[in-house]
C-alpha cells in the first residue's frame, strides 16, 4: 500500500476509466491522493511520472473501485470478527464451528455467529434448539441467518430468550409440532441487543478497519449502508480518521415515526468527502430463505404468502414522517405485495426533493406492478 504522498504510477494493461474512452494499454498517475493523469500509456509525459512508484499491470485490467449499494456496514465489521457459518453445508459442520469458537470463548460467554442457510442445512427438515445443544459446552448460542431474518438459538440461548420481559418489534419464536420452539424470526439484531452486552463504541470502531481492508481486497471502495442512528457518530468519526476508508452513502434505520421527527437534523448533516446521508430505512417483509417474504401467490407446500411486517395505515406514518423530514424512504420490499403496497402509498405525495425513493432488493415483481404502475423517479436496489 501507498501513501497519499507518495506518487504512484499504474500502467501496461487495459484502463476502464467509469467515463470516457477505455485504454488497451494504458497509464493512470496519482499525486497526492488525487489522479493527475489517465490515458494511454505512450501519451504519458515521463516527466510527469519522475519519481514514481511503479506498478506493473502486465496485461491486467484496471477499473474503477466497485459500490456495493446495500449493505450494513457497522453489523458487517462486527460479523467479519464474529463466527463466520458462510458455506455450511451440514448440521453437523455448524456444530463443529460452534464448538471451535466455544473454546476460545470466556465462562458465561455468548457464541455468536452468522451466515447459514437454511436451504443447506435443512432439507426436509425443521431446526430446533436441541440440534445445538452439547456443542457449545453449555454456554447459549445464538446463529444469525445469512438473510438476517432468522436467528437459530440453543437451548440455553432460548432459555434466556424466555426470561425476556417481552419479544422486540416483530420478532417471534417459531414452533414445531408438540409445541417446540424453532427459530426465532424477524427483527433478530434488536434480539440480540436484548440478549448480549452490545460492544462499545471504541470495540465496534475498532472492528471497521479490518473489515474494510476486506472490503478493499474485493475491490469495493464505497458502500450504501442502513445504521442505527446511535452508529452514526462511530461512522463518521471513523471516516474523519487516518485508517482504511471508504465512501459511504447512509440510511439510518429508526424504530419509530417519532423518532424520525426527533432525529431529523441527522439527515441534514452536511455531506463530508467520505459520507453523505441517504433515506429513511423501513422494513415492509421478510425474506423468500424464511418463506416470510410477501407474495401475491402462496408458497409451495403450504407456505402461505408470507408477511407484511406492517399495514398500510402504518405504512402511511411512516411516510408522513419522511415528508416532513424531508427525506425519501428506503423500503425493503423483496415480495410483490409488499412492493405493490409501497408503490401505491407513495403515489401522489411530493417526496423529497432532489432524492428519490428506494426499494431495496425487489426481489419479485408481478407483471400487473410493471402495468398499472409508474416506476419513473422509483430507485429499485436489486
């Protein structure tokens, strides 16, 4: 890695700059943290590149830094350290992670891991807090979904569920025949603020700088991300700071109506070089990984048509609030009724100036939304 101080020439391959002509063999010059030439590699002035670091492309093409446009920034860094399930294809594999990292773990200590999928490790079959036991040594166990709407607890994790005064928001226990429970389904993460310490501002900070060095090696240099108000100074401080950065477009996630009216001023924050504030973020379904996605037509096998985690009437307040923010919405909708019902409650109302409306993921659209809809001025995160 270089420092901004330091020049750096990249040449001899293929440069895809995000505008104008590509380059078969081209040169890009960076000064002082800023690109002073891209072009082709013979219209280099050598005297501009004097002194230069060098990196030879040899044939390898150059592009511009990639955008994921839907992520959880701060939730990522903080699973990038957690317990990684990504790729189990067993039952019996997850309890071998779980047990590795029940080891290293400190007496009372939560397992906390994420990333399995349902689809992989449950063909045919139902989970249930029993399939972990024994794994963790005793200690509660609590497994996020890849999706973020499932949470699969151990006996012990559901025990100390239960001790709860009530569930979060829409978050419920699912039960199998005879009356046990399986997994817990929706508004996961504010379950598991209720049950495990929440790191401190410092320990989260301090998560984001490997993650974005992962970040980096896939070749993303910006993120949208959706964060808890709370998160947003941990962001910008970190952003402000001399570690690894990248540019980030934030929607802040409020529990409720009021709170946007409270919180509005966050929204306004002056855009700096590495963040710039979004939309309003609210969650109108589930998603297709727990059958709770909101469709028009039923599952296979019985599923039903899933969940609207809110009424239109809600929907509406919601909406209300933003307007008077001033403040488009972002709406994860991933179901065609869900999306339907967004498109149709905020047709007519004048949104927000010089920003538009977002429905992250949209994973279903019916033909009858494409016909009786206008979609113009409607940003579809897919």
């Amino acid at each position: 890695m270089t420092s901004a101080a330091e020049p750096l020439l990249l040449r001899g391959g293929p440069i895809h700059p995000m505008v104008g002509p590509s380059f078969a063999r081209g040169a890009l010059l960076v000064r002082a943290g800023k690109i002073t030439y891209v072009g082709s590699e013979a219209g280099l002035d050598a005297s501009a590149a004097r002194g230069a670091r060098v990196v030879e492309l040899g044939g390898r093409p150059l592009l511009p830094g990639l955008c994921d446009c839907h992520l959880h920034l701060m939730l990522a860094a903080q699973q990038y350290a957690a317990l990684d399930l990504r790729g189990s294809g067993s039952v019996e594999e997850v309890r071998r992670r779980v047990s590795g990292r029940a080891r290293g773990a400190g007496r009372g200590a939560w397992v906390v891991g994420h990333g399995w999928e349902g689809r992989l490790l449950f063909p045919g079959c139902h989970p249930s807090p029993s399939m972990l036991d024994g794994a963790a040594g005793g200690l509660p166990v609590f497994l996020a979904s890849k999706d973020l709407h499932s949470a699969w607890l151990n006996s012990e994790g559901m025990r100390r569920l239960e001790m709860l005064p009530r569930l979060p928001g829409k978050c419920r226990v699912q039960r199998l025949e005879g009356g046990e429970p399986g997994l817990v389904v929706e508004d996961i993460l504010r379950l598991r603020d209720a049950l495990i310490p929440p790191l401190t501002g410092p320990e989260k900070r301090a998560c984001l700088g490997p993650f974005i060095g992962e970040l980096w090696a896939r070749g993303i240099t910006s993120v949208h991300t959706h964060e808890a108000p709370g998160d947003l100074a941990i962001l910008r401080g970190a952003l402000g700071g001399q570690g690894p950065r990248v540019r980030v477009l934030c929607n802040l996630m409020f529990e409720t109506p009021e709170q946007v009216c409270e919180g509005s001023d966050l929204l306004r924050t002056s855009p700096a070089r590495w963040l710039q504030m979004g939309a309003i973020k609210i969650f109108l379904d589930g998603t297709f990984g727990t059958l709770t996605a909101a469709v028009s037509e039923p599952y296979a096998g019985g599923g039903g048509h899933g969940e609207l985690l809110m009424e239109r009437a809600e929907l509406e307040g919601w909406l209300d609030a933003a307007d008077r923010a001033g403040a488009p919405v972002a709406a994860h909708a991933i179901g065609d009724r869900a999306v339907a019902m967004f498109l149709e409650s905020i047709r007519g109302r004048p949104g927000a100036a010089g920003a538009s409306h977002r429905v992250e993921h949209a994973q279903l659209l019916s033909d009858s939304i494409a016909a009786r809809m206008s979609l113009a001025g409607v940003i579809f995160s897919v």
